[in-house]
C-alpha cells in the first residue's frame, strides 16, 4: 500500500524544484520560457524567503509538488495563498495526489487564517479546470490578469 506525505522543502532541493518546474513547464508546452536556475531558487525561495514549496511523496519518493506564495487582500484585510505552480508525475496521476496537495495548501490557508487560496490554470487545460470545478473552486470571470516583464517592465520602471 502507497504510504502518502508532505515535506517541505529545503535549499539542498533547488534541483528537485527546477526539476519539476522544467516537467509542468514542458506539460503547459512553455519549456522555452523557464529560466529558472538552481541559484536562482535558493536566493529567492531560501534566502529572500518570497515563496514556499511542499512535495507530496509515494512511500517517500517526491512525486509532485507545490510552489506557493502569500499574497493580501485589501477588501479582506487578511493575507491569501497564491499557488504559483501545483503538478504530480503523469505516473502517479489519478491517484488523488493533486487534490491531496490542494487539501494540504487549504489546510495551510486555514491554519495561517488567510481568506484566501487562489492560482491560475491555462484556457486550454480542460482535465485541470474539470478537477479545479469539481473541489469548488470558481473561475474569476471578471477579471483579467495583466502582465509586465522584459523590456516592457525596465521601460515602465525608468
């Protein structure tokens, strides 16, 4: 019988992390994007501490993970949960992994009082935006997301 946990985890992990950030990132077809370094992770998830990642773990064995942050609401004037990154091995799909880890970030959200737990999912991603309706999850309709990077961000900054 599959024995199911979570650790957190530590900086000696930055290559697990990157590892499994390169695997989501090749899924969503977005590989060329990923710039990600082992020391890039270790100064800002270690070192500056902005973000944190759990692993869920097979009798052991990291078979997915978590990379989240907290972000805050004005309107609840609390703290939330912005998960960054959630994704568990094509092998080990199925099995309940994804809605373990999401219980665990809930359970994260509770446990911090925060008012809230909220992620993206691409447009096209039809079995995850299926699993995010089936926990209760609710898309945001009314909002749209906005990005600046690159260029375009030095430029506004100047």
């Amino acid at each position: 019988m599959e024995k199911l946990s979570f650790r957190s985890a530590m900086p000696d992990d930055c290559g697990l992390i990157l590892y499994f950030i390169g695997e989501l990132a090749a899924y969503e077809k977005m590989s060329d994007e990923v710039i990600a370094t082992e020391e890039l992770l270790r100064e800002w998830i270690f070192e500056k501490q902005v973000a944190e990642v759990i692993f869920v773990c097979e009798n052991e064995k990291e078979i997915g993970f978590a990379l989240f942050f907290h972000n805050y609401s004005t309107f609840l004037g609390r703290a939330g949960i912005y998960l960054e990154d959630l994704y568990v091995l094509p092998a080990y799909r199925g099995k309940g992994y994804g809605k373990a880890l999401l219980k665990k970030l809930a359970a994260i959200a509770v446990e911090r009082k925060c008012g809230r737990l909220e992620w993206s999912c691409l447009n096209w991603n039809k079995p995850s935006i299926d699993f995010y309706l089936s926990l209760g999850a609710v898309p945001m309709d009314d909002w749209t997301l906005y990005r600046l990077t690159g260029d375009t961000l030095t430029k506004l900054a100047a």
